[in-house]
C-alpha cells in the first residue's frame, strides 16, 4: 500500500475525534439531534483547520443508517455502513464535492443546479460541497441565489471560504455560518505527540512545540510539517534537527545576545553576530525570533505565571526579565520588528541586522545608560536545553524517558524587579542618614538615581536641618520666597514650608495633592517702550494676507523708502529674503500699487521695532486700556477694588470675539 501523510491518515471521521472546533461541533451536534437542520452551511477559517473534514463527517451524519441499515439522521455517525465508508473512501455519489477555483462559472453552476433537482441515487440526502466559494464569478453567484434560497428538501449545501469578505451578503443571509477558529500551538503539539505515539517514533516535546509554532494555527500545515521533520531526522525528532530543518536560529545565541545588550557588550554582540553568519542562517528569521523572545520576556515581567517551567529556555527568560527594564524590552520589540521590515532596504541582511542591535543600544532609556552596574549574564555561552527525549518503541506501543541533561547556569545574583525604588522627595539629617543606611547593591541598574546624591548635597550646603527649628512669622500676604532659598527638592515643587507653622520638616514627604510649581515665562520686547508709528506701508501691510510661509514677511517687515514704484524693506531674518517669499508679496502689492511697483527687500542685522506684529500688539494693548478703563468706571467693579484694596491688570483682561472665543494677535 502506497504511503499516506499523517494529514490523511489521520484525519478525523466524527465529531468525538475533532480537535479545537467545540462550538461548532456542540451547535452541529444539537442540531442533528434534535432534528433541527438547516439546508445550507458557511465554514470560515484559514487552511488547515477542518473545514472539509467538518463538512464530510456532517455528510456522513446526515447519511448514515446504522451497522444494521436501519439508523437515522444521528450525530455519531456508525463509520462500517455503505455511506460512512464510501463518503470517507470518497466515492459516495451523492456526496458532491466541488472546488470553485476550477468551477467557478456560470455554467458550471447552471449544470451543478441542474443535477440538484433530481433525488439521491441510494443516499436521504444529496450533499453539495463547495470549497473557496469566494472564486465564483458575480453571474455563478446570482445563478444559485433562487436555489440556495429554497433547494428540494433532499439537498444540502455546504460552503467553504477562507475569505469570507468576498462572498456576497446576499448568499451569507441563506446560510448557517460557522467561523473556525485558528488552533493554539499548545493544541497542535499534543495531537503530534499523540500521532507520534501511535506512529512509533522517538521525539522532544521542544521539537514538537516549533513545530506547531511553525503551524500558524493550522492543523494540515503542523502535520505536514512533522512529515518533513520525520523524513529529515530518520525518525528521530529532536530539536537540534528540526532546528536545523526550518532554518531557525538557536535559542542559546538569541539568549548569548541579549545577555551582551543586557551588559551592553558590543564585543559579544557582534561575536553572536558572525556565529550566526557562520552558519547560514537568516538574519532576518533572527530578527523574528529576537522579536518573539522580547514577547516572551515582557510577559514574563507582567504575567510572570505565564511562563510555565516546562517551556524552552523558561529559565533564561526568567532571568532576562529580571535583567531588562520593562521600557526598554518594549523598546527593543519595536525596534526589532521594525527593522524586520526595513531589512530588504539595507546594503545586506548583516547590515540590517547589525544596524538594529546598534540602534538598541543608541536609543536605550537614559536610565539604562547612564547605569554603571553591571547586569547578571543571564547564561552562560554554552547551554544545553532541558529536553525531554521520548523513546516510543515501536511494539508495543510504550513510553520510555531517557535521562534529562541539563546545564546549569552559574549561579549569579539576580537585580530584582518587583521592589520599587524609595521616592525621595526630602533629605533627612545626617545623623538620621547614618541610622537608615540603604543598601544600594539590591536597587535594579535602571532604577537608580546617580543625582540623588548631589541633591542630598545641595541641600544640606544650603540649609543646616535639624529637629528643632523655630517656627517662624508667616510672611504677609503669603509672599513667595526667592528660589534660591527654598530647599532643593528633586521631581518636587512643594515650597517646603507651611503657612503660619514655619519651616517644615524637610523628612516628612510633600503631600502629593500640593500642585507643582510652574514658571511663567513671557515673550521678551527688546523694543519695549518705542511706540509704533504708522506708516504708508504698515497702513498697507494690512490688507495683506499671504500663505502660511510667506506671511511672516508682512509681520517682520520695516519700511526703509517708498516712493511710489520702489519699494524697500528691511527683515532682520535671512530666511524671509527668499525669493518665492518677495515675488509673492510683490504680487499681492502690485495688485493695490499698479504693475509698476518694484520690491526690494534688505537683510539687516537689527531692526528698529516698526513691524507690522508690534503695531497689531500696541493697538490690541490700547483696545484693553480702553476697555478696562471703562469697566473700571462701573459701580459693581468700584465697590470690588474698595473692599479689597486691590487693582486690575490690562493683563487680566481678555476680550472675545463674536464667537465667544478669546482673541488672540
């Protein structure tokens, strides 16, 4: 007998031996038991997932009559009657499958409706399976629409697509639609290890894991993978061969080269590097690998009962977890897929990836940088994975565990994660700092404060803390002090002092409700107080309303001489002296002046304040006198300003536009 793949060979024959499409075996299952069918079905998923062999076995249940020949519509399917065995040997006649990338025209459809009204030969009923039904054509598609809607009771449709975006609503509203959902690798790695039982042949259960990862969620595409695998190894499925077979980088040197970036170690990174090089393998498959392992090490960080201690290099990745700040591994990930996809641009895939760990290492958090401790190695350059080798013997069918090797990083004192660093907001005194010493070898490289220190220092230069300082007055009308004689707290703008108390205790942490301290910073006039005096050209400039980068010409301008055709101007920024900047200004002015008109524009070192900008801000001033001198004539404003003694600022006062909106110059 000629040799089967495992995909065929073991391809489910009912519902019991399905795997991974529960709810759509429960709702088809209910169904057949109740009695409750639907005349046409719609399987969704990607490939390799049981759309075919859900849509056989439903034949089959629909079909079958019992090992004696008198069973009805059941959801156990016998498998031994007449149309169980020829339905699985693909010989039923009633059981039509059709692949619509071959028969997608109109024609082929007219013929299949054709045969659809006609009885089964020796079937209850007539079954019509239609894979990627997607690739009909827009006519095969209106042609089935009358059918689909309302068939003969003996005829069913089952509908299969990988692309179900493609089929028509109108043909999605006359069917049942299942979505297939994509397998896990955990999944997938089981049913393998159970084939392999049956099968007779010795494996690692870390081979079979990147096996199913290689699947992506495909049952058909895992299987066919373990058939390479077997053919490649001779029957001995270890992860060193699989490896090899899918040309994956080893995880030991991913493992080696984050450990150098870890210590940042340029030397041992480009080392890694060239090994990898060495022997052929992709670098761009590196970059994915490297992504999939920052993955793992981030959610190591988060979820740390995620990494079950089963998994390849769970140890490694542990420790990596411990050896990474959790911004910088989600900096890494980003840089690495992007460079995955950037990869193709570069001189060469060396390139590429080289430049990705240097842009690693250049764009690293400042904390990291700054950081003179030296992170754990996470392991060790030669490490041997904790594999599991099983020994299936062929008869009888057993399982014999070799021994397990292992290596065992050297121990290494691990930085812990999970303790936040003291915030410090106030310094103690010294006698206080020498009673509470901390030990700074358990603080994690990215969180220490190499300017804690300093502003310990700076402090206590300034002020001489003690525990019996006097209160003092409160200063009236709560005057804030200079900054030069505050204490110098870091990340805190609390003033440190309390409002009738005295200074406060500098120890005692700032309440974190007391609002930051901000400075106001203005826009400084180098020609304050020199009015503007109009003139010709300010009366003109403005009308003027030029683009977005030209308009900064108008403000800036100053008149030099205008005599009618000639105009000059003077800007004290070279850019604005640009050629599209003055035709565009020059054309706008000959369209007030006449064609005539000639502009010159002159670059000087200072100007003298006479800028279309500063005389829109002196009028807008002047609006706000005028404005506030009205108000302040108001009875209700007087009374105000009396009982409180106090004064307004044309700097409190903002006028609206029609809008309501505050204006602005």
């Amino acid at each position: 007998m000629a040799y089967q793949v495992l995909a065929r060979k073991w391809r489910p024959h009912d519902f019991s031996t399905l795997i991974g499409q529960d709810h759509v075996v429960r709702a088809l299952t209910h169904a057949l038991t109740e009695n409750r069918l639907h005349h046409a079905y719609l399987f969704t998923g990607t490939r390799g997932v049981g759309k075919t062999t859900i849509s056989r076995i439903l034949a089959k249940c629909l079909n079958c009559v019992g090992p004696d020949g008198k069973g009805g519509i059941t959801a156990e399917p016998c498998g031994v009657c007449e149309a169980c065995r020829a339905i699985d040997e693909d010989r039923f006649v009633d059981y039509i499958e059709m692949d619509a990338a071959s028969t997608r025209g109109i024609d082929d459809m007219v013929s299949l409706l054709e045969r659809a009204k006609y009885a089964p030969t020796n079937a209850r009923f007539k079954v019509y399976m239609i894979d990627e039904v997607h690739q009909l054509t827009t006519q095969a598609f209106n042609a089935m629409l009358k059918t689909l809607e309302e068939p003969p009771e003996y005829v069913k449709f089952i509908l299969a697509t990988t692309d179900p975006q493609k089929v028509p609503v109108t043909v999605l509203s006359r069917c049942l639609q299942f979505n297939l959902k994509s397998l896990p690798p955990s999944l997938i790695s089981e049913h393998m290890e159970e084939l392999l039982r049956k099968e007779g042949f010795s494996y690692e259960l870390p081979a079979l894991r990147m096996l199913a990862v290689g699947a992506r969620g495909s049952m058909r595409d895992g299987l066919s993978l373990l058939d390479q695998a077997i053919a490649f190894s001779a029957g001995d499925l270890t992860l060193k061969n699989v490896r090899e077979m899918l040309g994956t980088v080893d995880s030991t040197m991913l493992i080696r080269l984050l450990g150098a970036l870890a210590n940042r170690e340029p030397e041992e990174i480009m080392k890694v590097t060239d090994e990898i090089g060495s022997k052929s393998l992709s670098y761009g498959q590196a970059l994915k690998d490297m992504a999939s392992l920052f993955h793992r090490i981030s959610m190591a960080q988060i979820l740390p009962a995620s990494l079950q201690p089963d998994e390849p290099d769970a140890e490694a990745v542990k420790t990596l977890s411990q050896a990474f700040a959790p911004d910088e591994v989600q900096l890494y990930y980003q840089i690495a897929i992007h460079a995955r996809n950037e990869i193709s641009l570069a001189p060469d895939e060396y390139a590429g990836f080289t430049m990705a760990l240097m842009r690693m290492m250049a764009f690293a958090p400042s904390h990291v940088k700054n950081s003179k401790k030296s992170v754990v190695t996470p392991i060790e350059q030669k490490v041997v994975s904790e594999n599991k080798k099983i020994e299936v013997p062929k008869e009888p069918v057993t399982t014999e565990i070799s021994s397990v090797s292992v290596a065992k990083s050297q121990e290494q004192e691990k930085p812990r994660i999970n303790e936040p660093l003291p915030e410090v907001r106030t310094t103690t005194s010294q006698n206080q700092k020498e009673s509470t010493p901390q030990n700074f070898s358990d603080i994690p490289p990215w969180e220490e404060q190499p300017q804690q220190e300093v502003s310990k220092k700076k402090l206590d230069d300034k002020h001489v803390l003690n525990q019996n300082l006097k209160p003092v007055e409160a200063p009236e009308f709560h005057q804030i002090p200079e900054e030069d004689d505050l204490p110098y707290v870091p990340e805190d703008y609390g003033y440190g002092y309390e409002d009738a108390q005295g200074y406060e205790d500098p120890s005692q942490s700032v309440p974190p409700f007391i609002p930051k301290r901000e400075k106001i910073s203005k826009d400084i006039d180098e020609f304050e107080g020199i009015g503007v005096v109009p003139n010709e050209w300010l009366n003109t400039a403005k009308k003027i309303k030029l683009e977005d980068s030209s308009q900064p010409l108008v403000n800036l301008s100053e008149l030099e001489s205008f005599d009618g055709d000639n105009l000059t101007l003077t800007v004290s920024l070279e850019a604005l002296t640009g050629a599209e900047h003055v035709k565009a200004l020059q054309n706008e002015l000959r369209k007030i002046y006449g064609p005539r008109l000639k502009l010159t524009v002159k670059l000087v070192k200072k100007g003298k304040g006479q800028t279309l900008k500063r005389l829109k801000q002196q009028e807008f001033r002047q609006e706000k006198l005028e404005k506030l001198d009205k108000i302040s004539q108001t009875k209700t404003v007087k009374e105000i300003l009396s009982a409180f003694g106090a004064q307004v600022s044309v700097d409190n006062i903002t006028l609206f536009d029609k809008n309501g909106a505050p204006r602005t110059v």
